[in-house]
C-alpha cells in the first residue's frame, strides 16, 4: 500500500533492535518531499523536511541515515561509512538494490484496501505479486481483513505488531485538542488521540507529506485559541512545521511495540545476524 501502513515505524523498530545487540545498521530512503538528489547524509542540525523530507529526519534520530533518489549510491555511501546493514525505508518495491530480506507492511483494519494498483487502488501492485516476493508481512494492529490468511497461503512469515502513544498520551485525557494530520491515513491518528482520552474539538486531514504554509498552521493555532484547546499533530508532520511554530504545536509520538519480539530472530537468522 502506498502510504499509511505504517513503514517509518517498522524501519526505526528495526534499527533500534539492531542496535541493541551491536550491530551498525544506516537507514536508506528516497528522501520524498524534499529536494536532496543524494547520497547525502542527514544532518538534523543543518537539514529540514523541505531538503530531505520527513521520514528521513524521523529515522535520523535513530541512527544514521542516508537520502538518495538512485539508492544503490546511498548504500554505497553507507557502507563505506560504517554500516554493516542497510535497511531501506519504503524499498520493497525498488528493484535497484538487491535485498537479503523483504518486509511486507501492512495496516490490519485498512489491509490492501480494494486491492487494486494506483489510481484504482492503494496498491502499489498487486497483493498477491507482492507477497510471492516478500520474506514476511509486518500487520499492524487488529487484523481486520484477513492479511494473515492471505500471507499464510502464499507461504509467508507473518509478525504482529502495534503503535503504542508516547509519553505525551498521559497529558491528553479530557483535554480538548484541534488535530491535524497529513499523512497516508490522517483518522489513524485522529482514533488514537480519541483512545488517548483527547476531546476532538476539530480533526483537519491534509494530503501525505503536506508541505504546511505558515497561515493554515496560524489559522489552527487560532482555532485552538479560541477554543480553550491545544494543536496537536503527529511527529512526521511536526518536522514539517516552521522551527518558530514547532513549540505552539503539541506532538504525539508513536513507537511500534512486536507482540512476540522473538519471531524477528529466525528472519535474521536467515541473513547471518543475531539479534
């Protein structure tokens, strides 16, 4: 599915578990929203959303991280920095690099949509080509549409996931909050403020990676105003605000918890990697 399923957080789960046992995984995107043709390295001193686009700053926090629109001078890049593993964010499709290991992601409520390809669809390709490809399907949340029959009859792996709310949830109960959202799925978000106890005053759902202009930023901030509420959005679009209104915009993070971690062991195992 082209956005929404929930990638980002798979790539940065990934990362992190890498890490813990050692290892020195770089993260590779395409960099989408931003104009760096690459291989760059993000810098999040010196590089904002409108260089290197926002996911690309949202894996940087984790652990190094390259943009490149022809990934394999990313990966090269890469490497030749240090990394013993590449894992490539939004790459299942990208042909270019040769893959050890090839991840399905996938929302379980929404699934594969209708199941046609872009513009008929929210596939990229077919589910069924896809999945004859892939080592494993990530599903996250309540398997609603039945991903896991599907993956299970074309042989594949399947790992269950979920988005657990950061810290800022506990401020959030019985507040009441002006949402907004420009991401693959905007009322993914605004259901989690709701579960979080949030009182939504309004929810404004902009277009996937949406590059937000000072007024409509200003006009929600106003709306909240005068509505006794904070402006709350979501950690990728936060990157994408003006630096000065960054600290009027409430930000809810989100961390993808693996309901039994240690099915990851056997998909690392078939690469050599003990984690």
């Amino acid at each position: 599915v082209a956005g929404g399923a929930g990638k980002t957080p798979v790539a940065i789960a990934l990362a992190r578990r890498l890490l813990a046992v050692g290892r020195r995984p770089h993260l590779l995107t395409r960099g989408y929203g931003g104009s760096e043709v690459g291989p760059r390295a993000v810098d999040l001193d010196r590089h904002d959303s409108m260089r290197v686009g926002d996911e690309a700053l949202l894996l940087a926090a984790v652990t190094p991280t390259w943009v490149a629109r022809w990934r394999p001078d990313g990966a090269v890049a890469a490497v030749q920095m240090g990394a013993d593993i590449i894992i490539m964010d939004d790459g299942f499709q990208n042909g270019s690099i040769a893959k050890d290991l090839s991840l399905v992601v996938v929302d379980g409520p929404y699934g594969f949509g209708n199941g046609r390809p872009i513009p008929a669809g929210p596939c990229r390709e077919p589910a069924a080509v896809g999945l004859a490809r892939a080592d494993a399907v990530v599903i996250i949340g309540e398997d609603r549409t039945d991903v896991a029959a599907q993956a299970a009859a074309a042989g594949v792996t399947v790992l269950h996931a979920g988005l657990r709310p950061g810290p800022e949830a506990a401020e959030l109960m019985g507040r009441k909050v002006v949402a907004f959202a420009g991401i693959g799925r905007p009322d993914k978000f605004f259901d989690t403020l709701r579960q979080c106890g949030a009182r939504l005053v309004t929810t404004n759902a902009f277009p996937d990676h949406h590059p937000y202009t000072r007024a409509e930023i200003e006009d929600l901030l106003a709306e909240a105003t005068a509505n006794e509420a904070v402006a709350i959005t979501t950690a990728k679009d936060h990157v994408r605000l003006a630096a000065d209104l960054r600290a009027r915009v409430q930000v809810l993070t989100v961390t993808l918890d693996w309901h039994d971690p240690d099915q990851l062991s056997p998909l690392f195992d078939r690469i050599g990697v003990s984690a």
